[in-house]
C-alpha cells in the first residue's frame, strides 16, 4: 500500500465544498456511502477475505504509512483502535473542517455493516480518537 497525502485536502475541500455539515448527518453519511465503495476497495478486500483481522491488518499498514501513533487490539469479534496522533488533522492544520474527522465513520461504516459489525467513533481530542469494531448482534 502506497500512501497518497492528495486525499486529505481532498476530503477537507470536498466535505467543505459540498457544506457537508455533521448537523445533517443523512447527507453527510448518503454522500461518503456512494463514493466508499470505489475509495475502500482494498480495505473491503481485506475485511471480505479476513474480517476484523484483515481490517487491523490495513489499519496498521495505512497508519504506520501516514505517521500516525495508534494502538489495536483485536478480540474475537471485535477490534479498538486508539489514534493517539492523527496525522491527517495536524497536516491540514487550521484548515482542517469541523466535520472531517466524521468522514471514517461515514466512509468505513457502511463497510463494516455489510460485514456484520457495527462502527462507533468515541473523538477524544484534536488529533485523537477511539475507533470501535464489533460484531453486529443481529
């Protein structure tokens, strides 16, 4: 995997060109369903081929590309990752819009579901967050 810095002022224009807010919520999750599925399709592969431990295996490789300093743990059938420093929010900086960091659960939630498990994101701070992967009880 090959990481491309070129989507995260991507997505920060974008959320911000479309006034994407958080407030509408529907459009906001309607809009990073549609275009999730071309974005995410190694991602998909990976949790398709080897569930949550295919998921850790990307988040891992993708995080480590960007320099981000997180931790997963991977239960039986659920996966915490803890981003202690996210490098995408301190690239954009200042610039960065209110609603990016709601884009992951947008854009990897849907995934997540049509495998059977449910995304929760907990924000903690600027730059930190706790992403919750469970599976699905019905």
């Amino acid at each position: 995997m090959k990481l491309d810095r070129d989507f995260l002022p991507f997505y920060n224009k974008l959320i911000q060109w479309v006034g994407l807010t958080t407030e509408d919520n529907q459009a906001f999750d309607k809009f990073f369903a549609a275009v999730g599925v071309e974005l995410i399709r190694d991602f998909e592969k990976m949790v398709t081929d080897r569930g949550l431990e295919g998921a850790a295996a990307y988040w891992n490789a993708t995080l480590r590309e960007e320099g981000a300093e997180f931790a997963l743990t991977l239960g039986v059938e659920s996966l915490d990752l803890l981003i202690q420093y996210c490098p995408s929010k301190i690239w954009l900086g200042p610039t960065a819009c209110k609603a990016y960091c709601d884009h992951c659960p947008a854009l990897y939630g849907p995934m997540f579901k049509r495998h059977g498990y449910n995304m929760q994101l907990h924000k903690k701070g600027d730059s930190t967050c706790l992403i919750k992967v469970t599976k699905s009880s019905s």
